[in-house]
C-alpha cells in the first residue's frame, strides 16, 4: 500500500515537472572600462555595443535578432558639481524600451497550446497507471490524468506573464532616459538603436548644474 502511495504522488508531481515554464533571467548592467584620459576633467565615459551574447546576458533575450542594437552608456563623474544628460543629449536615434520589451515578450498563446500538448501526453502517460490504481483510489485515480491535462497549460499562461512583466520592469530599469549624475556617481543606461540607424560614433551633450557649462562629448562605441 505505502508502494502504492507512493506512486501515487510521484503521478501527482508529474504535471509540475511537464510545465516547463517561461522564466526571465537577466544580470544587472556591469560598469564599462573607462579609459585613464577624461574627455572632461574628472568626468568619464565609455559605451558597447552588445553582441548577441551580451544581449542574452543582460536582456534575456536576443533584441539583435529583432532589429535593435542595444548600446551601453557607462558615466563616471568624479568631480564635486552634478551633471545632467537629457535623452535628447545623445545623438543616437533610439526606440523607447517598452517597445522593445513588448517586441520580446513570450507568446502566452503559443506557449499555453505547447503546454495543452504536453498535458496531452502527461495524460496518456498516466491514464493507465491510474486505471491500474481505480480499484484501490476509486473517483481518486481521475484526478491524476485530469491534473496533467489541464495544469500545464494554466500554469503556462501564468508563469508567461510573469515573465513578460519581469522582463518589462528589466527593460525600463535599464533602459536609458534623463539623468542627473551626482558628484562621484556612476550611472549606466542601455540604448535600443534600430539596426540600420546604429552607427558607433554619436555624441552626447551634458551640462554642469553648478555652472551651466554644456559640454559635447564624442563617443566611440567598442
């Protein structure tokens, strides 16, 4: 009987393992090398522009393989005045990143009838074991076909838009928009440049809040 049981809970995990589910994983933007001569005195910058792999890294997804070049901006002031970079300060056209997040996301429709299929087969699987056990269980043994058919597809759904709105919080996280860059501060920001507009030399143009100077910084991207 404790064999039997056994079993019995093992059918029971089964639906859990069949929905594999969508999941978001990205690491935090890492600071950028800065090279030892500051375009500005005490102020420094450094920019990429991702591969594919720094992409899946950072973002979780691939954003090259829809038409966007993500470009990381690293700002280190080390000087005691602040300085401001408007989105607008910065020459590269770019896409705002709840666009693209949107572009990205996982297709809850198509990852739910991927998951019905799998509860399909986790059904069939079990459908004989728990007619092997209808004598001891009776109505009970129903309930393990039924479980794996239907909760792979529930479960795909939800851990779909979870991850869709993970990913969503990343990317406008990350993503680069007005900044203020307080004195021995580090600020790091992603661009979204569509493919054909992307070029590695651009500008940016900040201004000191303490004396109103505005600066122009050539930027070339490794």
């Amino acid at each position: 009987m404790r064999k039997t049981l056994s079993r019995t809970a093992l059918l029971l995990m089964l639906p859990i393992f069949l929905a594999s589910c969508a999941s978001y994983k990205a690491r935090p933007l890492d600071t950028l090398s800065f090279n030892i001569e500051a375009p500005l005195e005490n102020l420094y910058t450094s920019c990429k522009a991702f591969s594919a792999e720094d992409s899946q890294r950072y973002l979780g997804k691939n954003v090259l393989a829809r038409g966007y070049q993500p470009v990381q901006i690293s700002i280190r002031n080390s000087s005691k005045d602040t300085f401001y970079l408007p989105l607008d300060g910065i020459s590269l056209p770019h896409t705002d990143p709840e666009t693209v997040s949107e572009e990205m996301h996982f297709s809850t429709a198509t990852r739910t009838v991927a998951m019905t299929g799998a509860g399909l087969v986790g059904a069939n699987l079990v459908v004989i074991p728990s007619l092997i056990l209808s004598p001891i269980l009776g109505p009970l043994s129903l309930v393990v076909p039924l479980a794996t058919l239907v909760t792979p597809p529930i479960m795909g759904g939800v851990k779909s838009s979870e991850a869709n709105k993970a990913m969503d919080r990343d990317f406008d996280k990350k993503g680069a928009r007005d900044a203020f860059i307080g004195p021995h501060a580090t600020v790091n920001m992603l661009l979204f440049v569509p493919e054909e507009l992307y070029r590695s030399d651009f500008t940016m143009t900040l201004k000191n809040s303490n004396t109103s100077e505005v600066f122009v910084i050539d930027m070339h991207c490794m």
